[in-house]
C-alpha cells in the first residue's frame, strides 16, 4: 500500500534531485517540486529505515550529491529487479508463475517513480511477512517490461538529446461555457407521427444534417452544459473530473479534446499552451484525443491488427520498424500479450474478455503518440486491482512523457486518488471546486461536510452532489450551501478559486516570458512525425495514398478475420450458381431457348450485386470505429471508403470468375472465349457498380433501417427498369412516368451490353413448335416462324435481328456501355466519398427521459428537469435514483422463504480446440435466507460462469457436481423460483418501465394468485424501487442507475421464492449510486431474501454490507468462503493465520483480490497455494460439515411440511393462453413505439406498388401486354427482398432478449414466442397489402369485376403476411445473422426462379421439375393469380408479334392454315382471307396463354388453399430449431474440428 505522504514525499524529492528524471515538472513550478507550487504546503520528509537521508542525502536535510544519488537509485533499481524477477516465477495452480498485474510487470526494472512503487510494494510485503527469493536464474520473461526505459529510448515519441518529452502543452480554460438544445422530458414518437413526419419534419430532419445552418435557426432554447469553468492543467499532470452521472463530466472533456460538434455553442477559450483550439482541430486534432467509455473496435480484427493498424497511421515511412517494437510494448504494457492473435470481439463476436478489451482501447489510444489525452470512465468493467494498475500506468506515462492527463472515474478508490495532481468536482454543470486534489477534502470539510472515516476522498467529493448520501458537520447543517449553484458560489468565492486564477495567470505568463517555446518545439516535434509527402497544415501523419493503402490492408485482416461469412458468401454463390445453372442447363440454342437465354444473362448480372446487399451492414455498424479514428487523426472516412473499393477488386474478381464459370458452362452460352471474356467483365463491373450503389445510400442514411429501405426500393427498380421485365421501346415510348429511369439505371446498360454479346452472330433455327402452319404437306417455304426477329420462309432468325426487334439493343454499343458503367461506378463512388466527409450521423450525445402517452405523463413531461447530454448516463434526477427512503412496508409483502440452496463440489468444462478446459473446480456453498453473500475474484476466475452454472443457465460444456434445494434435487420449478439481474440490463427497449415489470409478474408469479394482487404488488415494487415517477418512462431513456433498478424490480416481481442471484449490479455506476444499489440488496436480504452478488470495485463501505465472501482465484478455485466480519475482520485474520497480513486502513476487497492473483511464500519459505490451502483449512471442513447440516435440517422441515402441489413442478408459472396474450401485446406496443420496422414494411409497399402500378399502366391486349399482365403478378415476389431484410434484424432481436434472460427465467416459452411473433404481424401485413393492392391493381387495368379483383386482393394479403412468417422461419433455423444474411439469396433465388415465370414448367430441367416447383409456394400465388386475372382475356397481336408466311398459289391463308389453327387450338389468323403474307397470333385469349404456362384456371382455388397452407408451417418450429438438420450439422461440426486438430498437430509437429 502506498502511503499517501511518504510515496508522495518520495516522488518530490526524487523530482528534486533529478530534474530529467520521471517527474520533472514545469520550469514555472517552485524547486520544492509541483505540489508545493500549487498549495504552498512543504511536506516532511520521513526517514528511510535504511539511510538517514533520501537519495543523495547522507542525513536528512543535509547537502545533496547527484552522483551518490545516482548510485542510491541504481542500488535500489537492481534490488528491485531481483525482487521482480523471483516474483514472476512465484508459481501459479497450473502454469507453475504466478499472475501479477500488469503496472507490476510495466514497472519490472524501471527507475523513478516505478521503482518507488515496487518499493513501496516490497516494504508492504515485508509487512505482510511474505518473502521472495532470488530466481534462480538471471533471465527475465516476458512480462519483465522496462517502461520508462523504453520511453526514453524514443520509440513511443521523439525526445530531445536530455530525453526530455518534445511534446508539451498544457490546456487552459477560461470562461468556457458549453451550451446544449433544451431536453427535459418528451413523449416517444409513434407509427402515425413517423407516417406524418414523412411529409414534413423528417424531411427537414435530413436536410437540416446536410445544411448545419438550418438546424441551429431552429434549434430554439439552450441549455447551459458547462457553465463559466476556468482553470489549468499544466503537461505532467493529471486532473481527476468528478461528479454524478449526466453532471457535466463526458461534456468536460469533450470540449477540452475538442470535441464540439455535438453542442450547440461552446463559449469562452480553451487553448493548448498558447495553440487556439481552432487552430488544434485544423491542424492538430491528432494530438489532444478523448477516450469514450465505451469500446467500439472493429470485432473481427485480432488485438495485435488493431495496434498495428493505429500505428501504421501515426508512423512516417522511415519509423516503420518500431511499429513491431511498439505493439510488443504496449502489449506487453497490459499484460494482453497472449491475446495477440485472438480476435477484439464484441457483444456478438466471441474474443477478448470485456476487461482486456478496455485495456485494448487504452492501448490503441496510446498508439496515437497524443499529447493530451482526456480519458472517460476508462477503468469501467474492471476489477478494483486492475482498476488502480491502470491508474499507476498513466500516472507514469504522464510523467515520463509530460503528457497532459484528463481523467474522469467512476468508483476511485483511494490509491487511484493519490495519483491525481488536481482534482476538478462538477455537478449540474458548475464548478464546485477546482485544485490540488489533496486540498479536496479539507475544503469541504471546512465548508461544512463531513467525511466519514473509512469514505474514499472521491466518494466524499461525488457524495456532496447527492443530497441522499453527502453528510454534515455538526453545527453547519443549515449554514453549508447544498445547492449546485450555492456550491458553485462558495467556490468563487474561497481562496481556493484564488489560487486556480492566480495558476492559470502564472502558466499564461510563464508562456509568454518563454515565448510560446513549448509551443513552438511542439509544432517542430509534429511536423518531424509526418511524412514528406504530408501537408504541413494537416491532421495526419502518412499521405492520404498511403492511409487508403493501409485501410486496404485492414480490410482483407477484416475479411479474413470474419470466416464465417467469408465461406457463407462462397457457399451461397456457388450453390446459387449450381442451382441457377441446373435450372438453364444447356439452353437451347434454338429460338425456343431466346427467352431462356436472355434470363440467364439477366441473372448473370443482377445476381453477385443482390448479394453485395450484406455490404450495407457493415458501411452502417463501422461509423463509430471510423468517427473515432477520424478524431485520432489516423485516416480520413473516404480513405475508408475507397479502401473498400480497392478491396472489391480482387475479392469480386474469385466471386465473378466462380459464379460466371459455372453459370456460363452449364446453361450453354456461347462458346466463343472472347464472347466469355466480354461476359465476366460485364458482370464484374456491374457488382462493383452495384456495391458502389448501396455503399452511397448508406453513406446519406442516418440508420441501418434507412439504408435497407432506401437500397431495397433501388434493388427493385433497377430490376424492373433493366428492359428485361419490359422491353427497352416499351419503356421509353409508352411508360411516360417512369420510362426514364431505364437512362439512369446501370442495369440496364450492363443488360445490352450481355445480350448483344450472347446473341451477336448467333443463328437462331426456328423451333418446332413455333413453326406455323404445321402439318402434312407444308413445305418450308410456305411456314413462318412465330418469333421477333424472324423473317418469312427463313426458318429461323438472327440474333442481332432478335435483340434489334425485342429490345431495340445493338452490338455496337457494347463499349459505349461499358463506359457509361464506369461512370456510373465512379459517381457512386464520388458522391459517397463527399457524403462520408461532409455529413455526420453520430448521435453520441445523450437525451432526456421520453414517456408514453398519457394524462398521467402529460404533468411528467412538462415538470421533467433537464438533463445533461452525457452520454448513457442521463436522465432522471437524483431523487429518482436512491432507495435510501424506501417504502419499508414494501419490503414486508416480498415473498419469504425458509428453504437453503446448496452447492458441493460444483465443476464446469468446456470444449475447447485443445481439448476439454475446466472453468469452475470443485466449488462448494450454500445460500440462505437472510444471508448476503458477495461473489468476488479477478477478471476471467469464474464468478458469471459460476452464477451461470448455479442458476442452471449453461448451454455448453459438462456440469459436475450436486445441486440441492432443502436436500434434495433441484426441481422443475427452479428457474422461476430464483431470479437472475445480469450484467447487461436486457430489456424491451421501448416498453414503459410499468409494463417491464407487470409483464414479469403477470407471467412469473404464480398462477393461483389473482390478478389484481399481481398488479397491486408492482406498486408495492415501483414504490420500493422509488420509481413510481418514472413508470411511464420509456426503458431506451433511462439512465445507467434507473435501469439497473429496473432489472432489479422486473425480478422482484416474479416474487422469487427461493434465491436471487446478482451480475455485477453496480458496475458503471459512480459511488453513491452503487452504494445505494448494495444498501437496497441489503434491506432485501433483511426481509428473508437469500442474495448471491458479484462486485468488481467495492469500496470499504460496500463490502461491509456484505455478510459472507466467495473468492475465487483465476481458474474457478475457491480461495475464502467465509464470513466478513466487522470491518473484514473475519478475511484479514484468515489469510493473517497463512502469513499474509492486510496492512492497517487498507480497503480488504482491494486486498483480497490482490492476494487472490499473486503467489507468495510462508515464513518458512513454503508456497502458498491459495486454492489448495482453503480445501486443506479447517474453515474449509467447517463449510461442508455446515452444508451437511443445512441439508439435514432442512430435508427433515420439508419432509414434515411436504404439503406441496402440483403446480409447483411445472416449467412455467403461467400457461400458455396467458404467456400468448401477454407477450403479443407486447409485440404490437413494440412495432407501435418503434415504427422504423413497420414504417419500412408501408414504405417498400407504397412505392413499390406505385412503380409497379403506373409502369404498367391500363395495359392493352397485344402478346406484349400479355407478358406484361404476368410480370405485374410476378414483381410481388421482389418485395421478399426487402421485407426480409427488415424482418431478420428483428426476429434476431428478440430472439436474443428470449434465449438470453426470459427463456432461462421461464417466463414464456417457444410456443408462445412463435405465435405472438406471428400474431404480431398480421396488422402491418394487412394495411401494407391494401396499400400494395390499390396502388398496383387497380392503376394497371387488370380485371375489375368482384371474382377476379377480389381473388387478388386475397392473394396479396396471404401473401404479405406469408413473407413475414417465412422470414421468421428462415431466421428461425440459422445459427447467427451473419449466416443468415448471406445465405439469404439463396432462399430467395429459388423462391422467385422455380414457379414457372421465368422458366415455364414444360422447359424445366427434370430435376427440378417434379419436386422443387410443387414445393414453391410462390408457384401457387403466380398461378392462382394469373388464372384469376388472364383468363377470358382477348388477345390481339401487333404488327411485330405475329408469325409470317405465304400460302401456296391460288390459297387463302384460311384455306392453308384453317385446319392447323384449328388443331393446335390456339392462336388465330390475322387476315384468312388474304393471299399473301399470312400473319398468325399465337394466342386468341389469355386462356391459351396460361396454358403455355401450364397454369389451368380451374385450379385457382386449389392453389388458394394451398398457398394458405404453405404459410401455416412457415411459422412453426421445432423446439430444437434444426428442422431435421441437425445432425448434419452435427457431422459438419465433427469434421470441421477433426481438420482443425489435424493441422493444429501438423503444426506443432513442424514446430518440434
């Protein structure tokens, strides 16, 4: 432990002695050392227990010699190293080393400050009696990292021939004020407001993103942020920012890294020694950076690429070769080395714990060579060891670099206090004090306030923000100023402002009697950083070709790194391209196989670029990663952009070259290598082209929703206006409205270009059935053939006819197209470039509450405070965050319980590549009424997978051991009679707080109690909960502290029974809220509740709430479970008995996790295993004869009490009636608060059903119109495209809120999931196919009599509601969404290929024939529909549609064709009584022409029921979600690891 006046008087004077040394200060700060200049005060010196004097001391206060300074403090940096390197070999349970934290590896051999702090380590552990011995070798391993040592060596930054830091500014402040857009409370937007704010205000919306001016006309009230705050922090120091969630903290330093774009104004000065802030964010952004709390990385990056890629940003040409040595540093630094090679990860990517990805974002923030560097809420999620390690490590870096440090913690405990030189304590945006943070507490003792003894500085300080917990003096409980703006006030006008005035006057003079010469080496020190090829005036350091070349880079890491969809692609394509080939296979190269031909050219082209479509998920989810390294200065956003178009070149080029093979061979294309050639480049450029397409909407769209909707309808255009669907002079001659698209439709450039290449030159020989007339005795010379293109007794036609007639396309336009593809490639591209470096959707500022609509909220909203825009941690004030007042009586109504959890020998192992890893061994305990037990341990030692297995949550791996409730077997009621608050507060996000938790007590509580009581007890939890004030609040606006609480209520609802287990309930929380949080656990645990919590960062405070302590070591091995005891007197005395002693006031959490991952070694030299000495201890054998006797006791009350029924067994609480109707009136309050989804779905009907509708208008009755009334039909099966795209995010949604916390509490199950996920869809499926149906059917013209039109309108509403359900099903199977999506295609190119449309039932392939298209249902709806509306439909062909040929001399063309016509039964002859130049109609009515498709109009209603009947199954699954696949899955799974571990041996043999 560090004492807080010897360490500091240590550092002073080591600063003294040697001003190049760790901490050398500003030359303006008195010899005395920094804080002397900053307080005046000179601090005594004690004496060392070695020497009389310090460093280069022979005596206290005598004269001081450098030289035996020096020779002191190499003295101490080797015993150090001795005493480092023995404890680095101090063996672990396993591994045989033993695990230290990662500043005691960063300070191995440093001098200094570092040397101090092993020091001051090894005197602590000489207190606690442990001894280490000597290795027993001289070399170091590689957690031996020599920090200082390396800094100075130059790698991280350059410094000067003295070593000094080249690098040094300090900020100053003055005046700033931040202003925000007024908050305060609001109501949630609706369906019908998002429908209405279409014609209007969102429109404004938009463009008020792309022109800043109109939205600050209309920005209308501010809000002051930041109000009035001056001050200094000068280069080697560090500021610690205090004060409650949503007071100003994030706002702070924002502003001060220069980060403003969120805020409406920022006012007053902020400079860098001397440097305006404008002038730092035009031309040095790069160097004062900001820290975000949370961590946004790209997950399928490995953590060794994440660092590499920073670094090749930040480091010139000639530097490259410390890239390697930097990454290996800062790995090293962070003890993360062994996740080098493992992938960053994220909420859905399995990778790095959620501690080491912090530390990750601490190291790629590091790899910015930064100057400043503002640090928000950085230790959130870490242990409180690990917390003060990373702590220390800036404290160094600060000091060694003379970097300026900005920092705001949440939880500080004392020793991370000690390392701040001011102290800055913010509330409602005032300052409330500002200076030396050693002063801190005595000030506002002085105030008033009083401290408790055992209260960490930091807590004192966030406490006097909260009226709920700050307490005070005796005597000055009226006379101390409470409020903000009282405290604020007090503060200017104390001398402490004085002081922080006169500072700041003191830097700016020093600044100018300097010169500005820090200022100027800075500028210097920047400009030798970059490269030559760079601007002087630039932000970045390598040239803009070179950031695109290194953003390439990391897109085939990203490629590679995310196999999973690499091979999904690869999968999808070729099956797509074995599946469409099959279905064209060999084409015939007869005119019979020109419609097939042209079919197979078109899907050639559309098909790799409908794939791209996954692309948008990507361009949407990397903005923050990429918003973030703009800030870091590491690239410009385009660089990103054009780096993925780079990387589209070779990647599309295997795509293009696997799919064109296999579709060109197999269909029968030309032959001709120049013609196959011509044909994979044009398929090439078209997907480039496309994936261009989408990339740019959504660089213009806010969200993901937006770019779907938007890339969707543009999908759907460019397929309907290609001249495929409709021919080329239809669309320009006839379709006024929308024929214009066809010039600015890419597709339909790309389209002439393959068709004219596949049919120029090509001779086409009449088929046999389009041959005309037929019969015995016609000669060739007097038949016609019925094709475009075909020319009298010619028996065939050209290609180049066929396509100039057809199509009105032309060979010699091919290159012409080409370039117009091109162009349009590099528009797209062009616009998405300025769009990603012009607009900005990043929405990281916060908000205020948002209430649903009601009386009761209407008061709410217009009395709602305002909130600050920090964000995740706004809303609400104080009063709503603290259950101090509670309803007592509350507590009295929860249910109570008699019966004991208990657990013996408990262990868990997973599957892992090398084989079975045992997470949790041997653990052993017991939970009962009335007993808090606190679940403690370093990162990665088990707690959530022990609270996981004793909760009966574990999917994976092999569960050991015995699990006894009263004795006896768990039963099927265990996981509703036990509640679960994870880590994550997993919610319906749009659901009121009120119904979060009447959904839970309705469903959870049992089902004999009535309804009215469930509901009058959720009062009873509001109340107790404290809040009933915001039980209407939105859960998606509420704070981090509110929804914890929330979580907390939604289990007390179901009235748990037996236990409630806790994951990590305060982490993210400051100190008051989390103490409130334990306070509240508390009084539950005193009304009967059994409670079993894991706690990261307890103060001493916190973890005396407690009443007993598992502590698990890494490796799920118990270490203690035990008693507390008063002031962890129970803890220090076990571990005092083994020779570990916990040295006077220190925090017993901070040290038993400390002791918890650090070897040591008895008086008598003995190791001390800790793991192995628990189950050796007699408190060990005092636990399980105690487990024995709870299990007897226990089996014996219940026996003579079994008085219980069968209700209690069942699974779930509620049937399946009540869980349907609850959770499908939650589903429709979902889609009703959260409109984007059912927005999306009107959207894509509206528009599609306008273009469809009005392309095809009042369709004639030639053979053309007669094609045209099937595509009109068929366009419906393109919407699946886009509807899908919208159904699978959220299915995925809530299927993970279902799998991840309501199926494991048994709340509802798969039964009720599914049909309320059906049930749900059926009001938006119904509205869009009435949209969809008036704004197609009635503009084409189709059949308006009642049978046919109202068939239709059937059709459209079974089928709207069937893509949702089909969607569901298809997600319903997939492992992941990432599979899904890319497999996608795949179920959509057979959903829209295999129904007799595109290819007509008689010209399907064998294999598909008879089993695939009667297994389409969209083979039932086309031709139900088709049947419904052609049939009776006269035909009358033009000009160009009829078959030719000349009779023989002295017959009319009735006379020679009369009994053919009248044979074949189809068709009609155009003029039977002329002599020459007979025209044939191959079709009189559309009854014929739906006999050339097979289709039979009797069998409409058969394929009605059908179709219905299809749907049914679509929303149905089994249990297991496999539908039979699964062990094929299974044999995929053991085959794939079966290679795995080949390699993995042939490696390991290569290795050896």
């Amino acid at each position: 432990m560090w004492g807080p006046s010897s360490e500091e008087a240590l550092r002073r004077q080591a600063a003294e002695v040697f001003p190049d040394s760790l901490h050398r200060r500003d030359e303006t700060q008195s010899p005395e050392g920094r804080d002397q200049g900053d307080s005046g005060d000179t601090t005594k010196i004690p004496p060392s227990p070695e020497v009389d004097g310090i460093w280069g001391e022979r005596e206290i206060g005598g004269s001081v010699s450098q030289r035996v300074a020096m020779q002191d403090f190499e003295d101490l940096q080797r015993e150090l190293t001795r005493l480092t390197a023995a404890r680095s070999r101090a063996p672990s349970q396993k591994s045989g080393r033993s695990r230290r934290s990662f500043f005691q590896r960063m300070t191995s051999h440093a001098s200094g400050p570092s040397g101090e702090a092993i020091a001051a380590e090894a005197e602590a552990n000489d207190e606690e009696t442990t001894k280490i011995d000597s290795p027993d070798d001289g070399s170091l391993d590689e957690d031996d990292f020599r920090l200082e040592q390396f800094m100075r060596d130059g790698h991280l930054e350059k410094r000067t021939e003295s070593g000094e830091s080249t690098k040094k500014l300090g900020v100053v402040f003055r005046n700033m004020t931040v202003k925000g857009v007024a908050g305060g409370a609001t109501f949630v937007r609706t369906l019908p407001e998002a429908i209405l704010g279409t014609f209007g205000p969102d429109l404004y919306g938009i463009l008020s993103r792309f022109f800043p001016s109109l939205r600050h006309a209309r920005q209308g009230q501010l809000r002051t942020l930041i109000n009035d705050f001056t001050g200094v922090v000068r280069h080697g120091e560090m500021m610690l920012v205090l004060g409650r969630p949503g007071s100003g903290c994030s706002t702070f330093l924002r502003v001060i890294a220069n980060n403003r774009d969120t805020y409406a104004s920022v006012e007053g000065s902020v400079s860098y020694s001397g440097i305006s802030a404008d002038e730092a964010r035009k031309h040095y952004r790069g160097e004062v950076v900001y820290n975000a709390e949370d961590d946004q990385h790209m997950p399928s990056l490995t953590v060794g690429q994440t660092l590499r890629f920073s670094l090749l940003n930040k480091t010139r040409k000639n530097l490259r070769g410390d890239v390697a040595t930097i990454i290996d540093a800062l790995l090293r630094m962070f003890a993360i080395k062994h996740t080098e090679n493992t992938l960053v990860g994220n909420a859905f990517v399995r990778g790095v714990s959620g501690g080491e990805r912090k530390r990750v974002s601490i190291a790629e923030t590091l790899a910015t060579k930064s100057t400043i560097v503002c640090w928000d809420n950085s230790t959130r999620g870490l242990d409180a060891s690990t917390a003060l390690d990373y702590a220390k490590s800036l404290r160094i870096m600060t000091d060694v670099s003379d970097r300026t440090t900005i920092t705001t913690l949440y939880q500080a405990g004392e020793g991370i206090y000690e390392l701040m030189d001011k102290v800055l304590v913010i509330d409602e945006g005032r300052m409330l004090y500002q200076g030396p943070a050693k002063e801190a507490r005595q000030y506002f003792e002085d105030l008033g306030f009083y401290a408790p003894p055992r209260q960490t500085t930091a807590d004192f300080l966030t406490s006097i923000c909260d009226p709920n917990s700050r307490q005070f003096r005796q005597g000055y409980e009226k006379s101390c100023p409470k409020t903000a703006e009282e405290l604020e006030k007090a503060f200017r006008s104390s001398a402490a402002y004085k002081k922080v005035l006169a500072d700041v006057e003191g830097f700016e003079r020093h600044l100018e009697d300097t010169g500005h010469v820090d200022a100027q080496t800075f500028k210097k020190s920047v400009q030798q950083q970059k490269s030559r090829r760079v601007l002087s005036n630039s932000n970045y350091t390598v040239p803009f070709w070179k950031q695109v070349l290194v953003c390439t880079r990391r897109e085939f890491w990203l490629l590679w790194g995310n196999k999973t969809e690499l091979y999904t692609k690869y999968f999808t394509i070729i099956s797509n391209g074995l599946i469409v080939g099959s279905l064209f296979y060999d084409t015939p190269t007869s005119t019979a196989g020109a419609f097939l031909r042209g079919g197979v050219v078109f899907f050639g082209i559309v098909f790799l670029g409908w794939l791209q479509l996954a692309e948008l998920m990507k361009a949407v989810s990397g903005r923050v990663v990429v918003a973030r390294h703009k800030d870091y200065a590491f690239y410009r956003p385009s660089a990103v952009n054009l780096a993925r178009a780079l990387t589209d070149l070779p990647v599309l080029v295997a795509q293009v070259i696997i799919f064109g093979v296999l579709m060109y061979f197999m269909t029968g294309l030309d032959l001709e290598p120049g013609k196959f050639f011509i044909y994979l480049l044009f398929v090439y450029t078209t997907t480039f082209c496309i994936t261009a397409l989408y990339r740019m909407f959504a660089a213009l769209s806010p969200s993901i929703n937006d770019a779907v909707r938007f890339s969707g309808l543009a999908l759907n255009l460019l397929i309907i206006y290609t001249g495929y669907v409709i021919s080329k002079p239809i669309l320009l001659s006839q379709k006024i409205w929308f024929g214009w698209i066809a010039h600015v439709n890419p597709l339909s450039y790309a389209f002439e270009a393959v068709v004219s290449n596949e049919f120029h030159g090509r001779t086409m020989e009449c088929a046999p059935a389009q041959l005309v007339p037929q019969g015995p005795g016609i000669l060739p010379a007097n038949q016609g053939c019925a094709f475009p293109g075909a020319q009298p007794r010619s028996g065939g036609a050209l290609g180049d006819d066929y396509i100039g007639q057809q199509f009105d396309y032309s060979r010699a336009n091919l290159w012409r197209n080409f370039g117009v593809l091109i162009a349009f490639s590099v528009l797209y591209l062009i616009v998405t470039v300025v769009a990603t470096e012009a607009f900005s959707f990043d929405n990281s500022g916060g908000g205020a509450l948002v209430f649903k609509r009601s009386k009761r909220t209407a008061k709410q909203v217009k009395s709602a405070g305002l909130a600050d825009e920090e964000k995740g941690n706004t809303s609400g004030d104080s009063s709503t965050t603290t259950a101090s007042n509670g309803d007592e009586h509350a507590l009295k109504n929860l249910t109570k319980s008699e019966r004991i959890f208990t657990w013996e020998d408990v262990s868990y192992t997973v599957p892992t590549p090398a084989g079975p890893k045992r997470l949790l061994d041997n653990i052993s305990g017991y939970a009962k009424p009335g007993v808090m037990v606190a679940l403690m341990g370093a990162s990665g030692a088990g707690k959530t997978t022990l609270l996981n297995t004793l909760s009966q949550r574990q999917t994976v791996g092999v569960v050991s051991g015995s699990m006894l409730v009263d004795g006896k077997p768990l039963s099927g009621d265990f996981q509703r009679s036990t509640g679960f608050v994870e880590q994550m507060d997993l919610h319906d996000e749009t659901a009121t707080v009120r119904e979060a938790i009447e959904f839970s007590a309705l469903l959870r509580q049992s089902r004999d109690i009535p309804r009215q009581e469930k509901l009058d007890y959720v009062d009873e939890v509001l109340d107790l909960l404290e809040l009933t004030e915001i039980q209407d609040a939105i859960i998606s606006s509420l704070g981090v502290e509110q929804k914890k609480r929330l979580t907390i209520g939604v289990e007390l609802a179901a009235r748990p029974s037996l236990l409630l287990f806790l994951d990590e309930p305060t982490s993210g929380l400051d100190a008051q809220s989390a103490f409130s949080i334990v306070r509240f656990l508390r009084k539950l645990c005193a009304a009967g509740q059994a409670i079993i919590c894991t706690i990261h960062q307890p103060s001493s405070d916190l973890i005396q709430e407690f009443d007993q302590i598992l502590a698990l070591n890494p490796g799920g091995r118990v270490i203690y479970f035990g008693p507390v005891g008063n002031n962890g007197s129970a803890v220090v005395k076990y571990f005092a008995d083994r020779g570990v002693h916990c040295p006077p006031g220190r925090n017993v959490a901070e040290f038993l996790l400390e002791t918890a991952i650090k070897g040591g070694k008895r008086p008598d030299g003995k190791r001390i295993n800790w793991a192995d000495d628990w189950r050796e201890s007699a408190e060990n054998k005092e636990l399980l004869a105690e487990i024995q006797r709870l299990k007897a006791q226990r089996s014996n009350a219940s026996d003579q009490s079994q008085a219980t029924s069968s209700s209690e067994d069942r699974e779930f609480a509620a049937p399946v009636s009540q869980q349907i109707i609850q959770l499908t009136k939650r589903m429709f309050i979902h889609q009703w608060r959260e409109p984007s989804y059912l927005y999306g779905r009107l959207f894509t009907a509206v528009l599609v059903g306008i273009f469809n509708g009005f392309t095809f208008w009042k369709l004639g009755d030639t053979v053309a119109d007669m094609q045209n009334r099937m595509f009109t039909c068929f366009l419906i099966i393109m919407i699946p495209a886009t509807v899908l795209n919208q159904v699978l995010p959220k299915f995925y949604m809530n299927r993970a809120l279902w799998e991840a916390r309501e199926h494991p509490s048994r709340i509802y199950g798969w039964v009720a999931f599914c049909t309320a996920e059906l049930i749900s869809e059926v009001p938006g499926s119904l509205i869009a196919s009435v949209l969809y149906w008036l704004l197609w059917y009635l503009p084409t013209g189709l059949p308006y009599d009642a049978p046919a039109a109202g068939y239709v309108f059937l059709m459209t509403l079974l089928f709207f509601q069937f893509q949702s359900s089909w969607g569901q099903w298809i997600c319903a199977w997939a492992p992941s969404f990432t599979v899904i999506s890319n497999v996608l295609p795949l179920f959509l190119v057979s959903f829209s290929l295999f129904n007799g449309v595109v290819v007509p039932y008689e010209q399907l392939n064998v294999f598909w024939k008879y089993w695939v298209y009667w297994l389409n249902p969209s083979t039932y709806w086309v031709s139900g529909v088709l049947a419904a509306t052609l049939v009776g439909q006269p035909v009358r062909c033009a000009a160009n549609e009829a078959a030719y040929f000349n009779p023989p001399s002295g017959q009319t063309c009735l006379q020679f064709a009369g009994d053919f016509v009248q044979q074949a039964r189809r068709g009609y002859l155009i003029n039977p009584n002329d002599t020459t130049n007979c025209g044939y109609c191959p079709y009189e009515n559309g009854s014929e022409y739906l006999a050339s498709l097979s289709i039979s109009p009797d069998q409409k209603w058969r394929n009605f029921g059908i179709f219905w009947f299809s749907a049914l199954p679509t929303g149905l699954r089994v249990k297991g979600m496999t539908f039979g696949f699964g062990p094929l899955f299974g044999l995929v799974d053991k085959a794939t690891n079966a290679i795995k571990k080949l390699f993995t041996r042939q490696k390991s043999g290569d290795k050896n």
